[in-house]
C-alpha cells in the first residue's frame, strides 16, 4: 500500500511520538502548519521535509518518495520498528 505524504508525516510523528510543539520549535515551522499536513488537510513540502533531516534524517527519502533505500541508511518507522 503507496501511503501520501501526509500519511507517511503522520506514521513518522505517531511512531516516532513527534509532538507538534516540538517540532515548531526545532524547525520553525508553526505546530498549525504541522497539524494541518498530518490530518491531511494540506500537502507537505520540500521545505518541511528539508527541515525535518535535522530531526530524523533516516527517513528523509522515505518521506519525499515513499520508498527505503536502507544500504543508505533510508528507511521507515514500519523498518526500524520491525529491527
């Protein structure tokens, strides 16, 4: 099953336990911005993906694309929480 970006963000927060408070504060981004991709009711951005390397960056291109690439250390919550 090919999740949507939005859904990917909202495996990665709730597998993660990614609160929106805190990742307004470590990216800037408001917590409303954050909410809002989540819940589907808008698209995530380059710019959010971008900023959430800095966080989490094993899941970067599995964030942009939908797919691991786990020789470069890309991966998905689903694979680091099978490990």
């Amino acid at each position: 099953m090919k999740l949507t970006p939005s859904e990917r963000l909202s495996l990665l927060m709730d597998t993660e336990k990614l609160k929106t408070p805190f990742l307004e504060q470590r990216t800037g981004i408001k917590a409303d911005r954050w909410k809002n991709v989540k819940s589907g009711r808008t698209e995530l951005r380059v710019s959010e993906v971008e900023a959430l390397k800095y966080i989490c960056p094993e899941y970067c291109y599995w964030l942009a694309t939908g797919e691991e690439l786990p020789e470069a250390g890309q991966i998905s919550p689903i694979s680091k929480k099978a490990k």
